[in-house]
C-alpha cells in the first residue's frame, strides 16, 4: 500500500518507472539519466484517494506523471456540473509548460485512487527539449494523438444519441482499463452512474436508465461500481 510507503522508497520507484513511461521508453540512457536526477522531495507527491491536486486558477507549473493510481481531470460549468474530460492511470502525463500544453488550463485533477505523481517544473523541463530533440519529437507526436483523440471523442459524443454515447464510452474505457473476463472487458476502475453521466454530459438518471437497457440485453452486466460490457455485441452496435 502507498501509505506503507517511506518517502525514500517512493523516490526509488519514481526513479525505477520512468523508463517504462511510454513517452521515455527506448530513449538514450543519457536522456533518462538527466530526467532521474530531477526526482526529490519536492516533486514526488504521494497523494491517497479523493485529493485534489490542481483547480481552476491554482494550476501547477510543469509536466506531471503518473507513476502509480489513477487521476480524473475534470471541468466544471456555472452550475457546478462536472464533465470529465480524461482518466490518467500509470505512465499517463497532463500539464503546461511554454513550449507544450496538454490542455489542462482551467481543469480540476483529482485521484480516484492512492496514488504517486512526479513532476518535472518547467524550467527544468524546458532545457531538456531544446538540449534533446529526439525527446521534443516524442512530445509532439504525442499532443498529435491527443488532438485526434479528443477531435475523435466530439464527433463521437455530438453525433451519437445517449444510448451511442454510453456504449462508445464504455468501450473507450474497456480499451484502457479492460480486463477480460467470461467474453466481457471488465472495466478496471471504480465507476458511478453518476461518474458516467459525468464523462458524457448527461443527467444520472437517463444514464441509469440507459445502463438498465443494456443490461437487459446482455451488452453489459453491472453492480455498485463496477461495469463489464461484451465488447463484440457493443461493436455491432458501434459499427
């Protein structure tokens, strides 16, 4: 457990992952070296579930990564509604610096689990990119996908009718935190209907409702907080 934890053998496991971060991995181990003697005290946050990490006007300076647990980023409107945007698990990253920007301005991020987050503060991060080109290219192609995705998500979500909206988002949940199980993807993190209508901009009860039919027609199986869906029935419908 992270609790368990010494903050020194926290740092050791910062220091242990960062290769395996998608964006790190296969770079010269002299780029990973110089990346490993950011990680202190300072920047290594051992956070347990429900803390709130950034807010809107309170948003942190630099790049963070998610070295264990998982993270919700979320916004909300005049009325206080939330809509999720994303969720970050292990080797996933979100904030600002001058050259890149994630799109996490103005965005609540919040642990839905025990969780270790490392930062690297701007102006550290900043040399690296100018000093190592190859590392500059990764970070390009990766804000390329996340343009796509979220182009990707809009045509999906403005299109669909609600039905559409939960299936398409489930499935796009199964494919990031999917565990297989009895021909269904057991979606591997703690899941309201309330966090649902959340993530697609819809009200609990239509969405409960939605989630009833489905489950009626054996596209997926619930219970408190967890949702499986039979991934070749709901691309049928997708399709």
């Amino acid at each position: 457990m992270l609790h368990d934890e010494t903050m020194n053998e926290t740092m050791e496991r910062v220091t242990s992952f960062l290769p395996q971060i998608k964006i790190f991995e296969s770079l010269p181990a002299e780029i990973i070296r110089e990346i490993e003697q950011l990680v202190t005290r300072s920047n290594t946050y051992k956070l347990s579930n429900d803390t709130i990490l950034q807010s809107p006007g309170n948003e942190k300076n630099g790049l963070f990564f998610v070295i264990a647990g998982k993270l919700r980023l979320y916004k909300t409107n005049s009325a206080g509604k939330q809509h999720t945007v994303c969720i970050l698990s292990e080797g996933g990253m979100f904030g600002e610096v001058e050259t890149f920007s994630l799109s996490t301005r103005g965005t609540y991020v919040e642990t839905m689990e025990d969780s270790i987050v490392f930062s690297i503060p701007a102006e550290q991060f900043e040399p690296l990119l100018v000093k190592y080109s190859e590392l500059s290219l990764r970070f390009l192609s990766e804000l390329s996908k996340r343009l796509r995705d979220q182009d990707e998500l809009v045509e999906k979500l403005v299109f669909r009718d609600l039905r559409g909206k939960v299936l398409y988002f489930l499935n796009r949940l199964s494919k990031k935190f999917g565990i297989e199980e009895n021909g269904y993807q057991k979606i591997d993190i703690p899941l309201t209907h309330q966090e649902l209508a959340n993530m697609i901009g819809a009200t609990r009860e239509a969405v409960s409702l939605t989630l009833q039919e489905l489950s009626n027609e054996g596209i997926i199986v619930t219970s408190r907080r967890m949702v499986m869906i039979h991934i070749e029935k709901a691309m049928q419908e997708l399709s």
